[in-house]
C-alpha cells in the first residue's frame, strides 16, 4: 500500500480520511481496513460556504478587495471576456479548475457564473485530478434522505492519548512476516514503558456510536446495510470529490440541511473553515486565510491554449464530449469542435434509440399491460425512434464534413438513410458494406456492382436473380472466375444457363406475339427444335456422358460401330423430323404418324399455360412412335418381351425432375424448359444475333 499521497495536500487528505473513519463506523463490512494516507506538504483547510445569493457568489468566486471597490470585478469581467467564445460579465476559469455536482441533471442548473467553467458529476470525475474543486449542491442533491444524514449525529468523539510511533516504525513493510512480528514486538515494548522512559505520547480522537441513538434503535430491528445503503453510497461518492483536488475544495449547497451532520462533524475536529453570509457581508470577520482568497478568487487562475487543448484531449478520450467542447473552445480548434459535436449527436441519438428499444420491449414482453398503454408506448417509441433518425443524420453529416466516412456511414444507415451511407463506404472503398444498403433501399443493380467488387460473389448473385439479370449474372461469373472452384463454377454454369436460354426464348416469343403472319422464322423453328430435344436435367446428361465414357474405353471397336449406327440413327431422326415438320406446314398431317407442328406454330401466339399442353401433347405422341418401333424390331427378333425404350436411351423422351427421378406425365410443366441439358453450338439460332453473346460470355 502506498501510504504518501503526493496529490493532495495534508488538510485535504485530513478531510477525506474524516468520511472513510464514518464509513468504517457505520459500514465496517463495506469496506477494506487501510493504513490512512499521509502527504508531504501544507496547504488551505477546505471551504465550505453558507447558502447566499447569486451576487455574493460571484463575488466570492471572482474576486473583490475589501474597500469594496468594483473596479477588481469590473476587470476580471473585462478580462474574462477578452477570451475566445467567453460571454461577458461571466467569469473565465482556469482548465484546472472544476465544478463536481451530484448527476447530469445538476449540470442544468448551475448559476451563470459557472458557464465557462468545466462540470462534470461525481462518477465522470474519478480517475481525474484538478487544482480547485467546487463540490456544487452535492448535499442538496443528494438520494439519501434527510433522516439518514442525521444519522451523524449519533457519533461521539473520544480523546485519547497513544504512543507516537517513530519514523523506522512507520515506514516498515508490514505485509512481510517478519517486520509485521518486529513491529508488534516494538508496539509492545511501547505500551511497557512508563514515562520516565520519555514516550511521546500524541491525542488522538475516536469515534463511537451513541447506545441510545438512532442507529442503535434502528439496526436492532432490520439490517442495517441493508435501510441505510444509500448514506454508504454517499459517503463513498463524497470521497471521491475531495480527493479530486490537488490544492483547494469549496463546498456549497443552496440549502444546507442535510449538510449541516456532516458539516458539524468536520467542524468538531477542526477540519473545514466555515465561511457564513455575515463574514462575506463583513469580510473583516474572516479568518485572514480567508480573506487573502476573497480578494483574490479563483478567477486569477488562467490557462494558455495549449494547456486548454490538453484538457480538451484528456476529456475527449474519456468520451466527455460536452466539457471537451468549452476546452476546445477556449484553445480555439474548431475543428475538434466539430468533430466533439459529432461524437456527442452520435452518443445522444444512440441513448433515444435505446430508450424506443426499451419501450417496444415493454410492448412485447409485458402483457399485462392495458392495449391502450401498449399503443402510448408504440406511439412514444416512434416520434423518439423519429428524433434518434434525426439525430444521427445530423451527427453523419458533421463527421462527413471531418472527413470520418466510416462514422458518418455507420450514423446514416442507422438513420435509415442508405444512399448516404452507400456515398460513405464507396469512398471508403468498403463495397460489401456499400452493397449492403444499395440492398436494403432495393436498389440490387447497383448492390450486386458493389457485391462483386467486394468480392462477395454469393450476394451478387442473389441480386441478379432477383432482378432475374441472366446475362449480367453469366457474364459476372466470367469475369470472377478466379473466386470459384471448377467444380462450384461448372454447378453455377450448368445452373444458370438453361435459366438464361429459357429467358431469351419468352423475349423471343413476346417479341413475335404482334407478328401479322403466324409463321416461324427459322430462327423460332430452330429453338423451339432445342426445347423440344434437350429437355433433361444436365446433370443426368453428364452422367450419361460419363457411363458412355467408360464403355468407350471397355470396348473401342464396337464403341465405334455404335457411334456410326447412331449417327445414322440421328440422321435419320433428323430427316423425320423435318418431313413431319414439312406436313404440318402444308396442312397433310395424319393422327398416326406426324407430331402436328401447326399446333406449335399456334403455340408461339398463346399463353404459357397452353404452350405446356402443347408440349405433353408433342411428347406424348412421340413416346407411343417410339415404342412403336421398339414393338416392331422386337417382333423381327423373334418376339421379345423386352420394353419398348428403355430408360436413358436414346430414342427415351422422358422429363427428368432435378434429382434425375422420372417425374409423372401430370407433373411435366413448361417451367421444365428450364432445365435444358446442353446447347449445340453449331445450332443456327445460338450461332444467331439473338443469342445476346451469352455462350461467348461463358465459354
């Protein structure tokens, strides 16, 4: 334990250690026994002020000669109002020189003498020491009750007389064993020796409880930490103001009643001068220490710029934005200025959002609550949701102003304001955050640019099918083909391609729809050739591709007679096809043997819906031809019971689902155009104009 204060002066440290002994009186079990501390030098006993007006106070504070004479204050007035952004006739304090009051509500209440000085509360305080403090209303303002505070007046006051312990004594370490043994053994000695052996002996004051006093009364009947914790919490935020000050404390209350325990208390050992309102009317009734400081005041105690913008520093990084401001003020940086302003919007519109939060909570959680309650609080959560909105949009704009994008982003997307805080991120080059409120304000063209730039390749993607952008999307994938794997490109190739064929088939047809003839152009008969040939899922293509592989390689020789007999067989479909098309257009189409291609020429004119009974109607004829055939060759090789088609051969018509599974005749639907297995690259209609590029953007 460190037992040398080298803050504080010795009255000081006097004072404070007087409320630690009440606390270790009343609360012994609040707090940990410690050997008092001591300091090196002397300095004023602390002050405390009777309650008087408004001019007397500035007086007291400012300054004034005991002629009477006005023209100190007149100059201090002139004086103070020379500083930068002082109002006149108002005094200007030193940045070392504080006024501590009891909470935030207190700081509104100050007199206008204390408009340029620095106010914080007891809490924001500690861990701070200034030269003079001024403990404002601290009594007066108090939570424990009036009643509690007279609890001091319980305490008597011993005089005893003890050994004055020498210097060696003092300074032992007594956490070590053997110098704790060693000080008790010479404590003993002490108490032995008589007075001709010339012990100093030196008058100590105890204190004790009365056995009949309120306290006794009281702590018989309940706990007493328990009734009286608030007079502990005082007490201990008392402490904390005192041992603030390096060289003078004043303490002043408006009205003094519960003040007057703890001032009786302190008068009685001598610890405070009590300056009353006759003494300030009759200043030759003061002590002359007194005296000496009401002709001076505290005004005398100037700051330089710099050192204000120290104090500014230290203030702001202890987020005390509101004191930082008057430091920055006096120092003249007005730029810290307005980046203080910014922080503290910021801080305030995060507090209204956090009290509308906890409204809506209530709301929620609290269901015994009247609805026309509910609907009070639904309302008041809004207009204070509404005034955290503007709040933040205000702070935004000032830290955009001091060039702090990544604030002034973070206070516009909270204010629901994405486009501003879009602007933000962009010069951040921070693009997913960017994309991010291009997305919340519904804007996905421009959030999948950002997306892609920022290398977030998923949520681009999602933007593009939600503006089903096919080509934007397949040529994207081109261009960040380095943040994919071959396997996930080739699945997001295979996914999205039949998607953007099948879309620039539904432009084709709307695109024909006001046609005056209803005949295909080639480019039509050709793609409706490549939705009704491909109409598998391509990843049951491939694995076929992969099973023919394998029989490629098991049999060579007869591989390639297959592959002749197939290409015969293709062509041979091929010519079918265009004869039976032929016969559609010429009207001689029969029941039997023609798949009526004028009832797809009719389709390009109807709706969707009727385009998919077309479609079962084509499929349906052509599986029977099929297995027409299958029947006949069966019956030549000597009447097999074989099926007709099998399944996944070639001549097999069968809708695949997009596990591969066959999918019932009622469950085929014209969206399975969506699925087309591959494309042929030699086909006239990809090859054509009205194919957008889109297979040279993927290949």
């Amino acid at each position: 334990q460190l037992n040398t204060n080298y803050r504080s002066h010795e009255q000081i440290l006097n004072m404070a250690n007087s409320v630690v002994d009440l606390i270790q009186l009343f609360f012994p079990r609040s707090i940990d026994r410690l050997i008092k501390e001591g300091a090196e030098r002397q300095g004023l006993l602390p002050i405390v002020l009777s309650p008087v007006d408004e001019k007397q106070l500035t007086k007291f504070f400012m300054g004034t000669k005991l002629s009477g004479e006005a023209s100190t204050v007149n100059d201090s007035q002139t004086e103070a109002s020379s500083q930068q952004s002082a109002p006149q006739g108002t005094a200007q304090f030193g940045c070392s020189q504080v006024v501590i009051v009891r909470n935030q509500l207190a700081k509104s209440r100050l007199p206008k003498i204390f408009d340029n000085m620095l106010c914080l509360t007891v809490y924001e305080s500690k861990g701070l020491e200034f030269s003079d403090v001024i403990i404002y209303n601290f009594f007066q303002d108090s939570e424990a009750s009036q009643t509690q505070w007279k609890l001091l007046n319980d305490v008597i006051y011993n005089t005893v007389q003890v050994p004055q312990l020498d210097d060696e004594i003092m300074e032992m370490d007594l956490l070590d064993n053997d110098n704790f043994e060693e000080f008790q053994r010479r404590i003993k000695a002490m108490e032995n020796q008589t007075e001709e052996q010339c012990v100093t002996y030196e008058e100590k004051t105890t204190l004790e409880i009365k056995a009949d006093g309120y306290f006794q009364r009281k702590s018989k009947q309940s706990n007493i930490y328990k009734q009286f914790s608030l007079l502990c919490i005082e007490l201990k935020y008392l402490y904390v103001c005192i041992t603030r000050a390096k060289n003078r404390v004043i303490i002043y209350d408006d009205f003094d009643t519960r003040r007057e325990p703890m001032q009786a208390h302190w008068t009685k050992l001598g610890l405070v001068h009590t300056v009353t309102k006759a003494q300030l009317q009759d200043p030759s009734l003061m002590p002359a220490v007194i005296r000496d400081f009401y002709e001076i005041g505290m005004s005398d105690s100037k700051s330089t710029p710099e050192q204000w913008k120290i104090q500014g520093i230290k203030l702001f990084r202890k987020k005390y934005y509101d004191q930082a401001i008057k430091c920055f003020t006096f120092s003249g940086d007005f730029p810290l200025v307005k980046r203080c302003s910014a922080h503290q919007k910021a801080e305030s519109a995060d507090q209204l959002m956090s009290e509308a939060n906890s409204l809506q909570w209530k709301v929620r959680n609290f269901n015994y609550l009247p609805k026309h309650t509910k609907k009070q609080y639904q309302k008041e959560a809004k207009n204070i949701r509404m005034n955290a909105r503007k709040e933040f949009t205000l702070a935004g704009e000032l830290f955009a102003e001091c060039g702090l994008f990544s604030h002034a982003g973070s206070c516009f997307y909270t204010a629901n304001n994405q486009l501003r805080a879009a602007e933000m991120f962009k010069k951040l080059k921070q693009f997913a955050q960017a994309g991010e409120c291009y997305f919340k304000q519904g804007m996905y063209g421009e959030a999948a640019k950002m997306f892609e730039a920022g290398k977030m390749m998923p949520r681009a993607i999602e933007c593009y099918e939600i503006t089903q952008s096919w080509e934007q999307l397949l040529n994207s994938l081109s261009r960040c083909k380095d943040q994919f794997k071959d396997e996930e490109r080739e699945a997001l190739v295979n996914k999205y391609v039949p998607i953007a064929l099948n879309s620039l088939y539904k432009m084709l047809v709307q695109a024909n729809q006001g046609a005056e003839d209803h005949t295909l152009n080639k480019a039509e008969i050709q793609e409706m050739k490549i939705k009704m040939k491909y109409q598998k899922n391509v990843s049951q293509i491939m694995e076929e591709d992969e099973y023919g592989e394998e029989i490629e390689s098991s049999d060579h020789d007869d591989n390639e007679d297959d592959a002749e007999e197939g290409e015969a067989e293709q062509e041979e479909a091929a010519d079918a096809d265009k004869e039976e098309t032929a016969k559609a257009s010429d009207g001689e189409a029969s029941e039997d043997k023609s798949f009526e291609v004028v009832s797809v020429v009719e389709s390009v004119e109807e709706s969707e819906e009727e385009g998919a009974d077309l479609l079962e109607q084509v499929f349906a004829l052509k599986k029977k031809k099929a297995e027409r055939k299958a029947k006949e060759a069966a019956e030549a090789e000597g009447g097999s019971d074989k099926p007709a088609a099998s399944e996944g051969s070639e001549n097999s018509f069968i809708i695949q689902s997009d596990d591969g599974a066959p999918q019932d005749d009622n469950q085929k639907t014209f969206d399975d155009f969506e699925h087309l297995s591959q494309f042929d690259p030699e086909d006239e209609f990809l090859q054509s104009d009205r194919s957008f590029s889109i297979i040279d953007s993927i290949v």
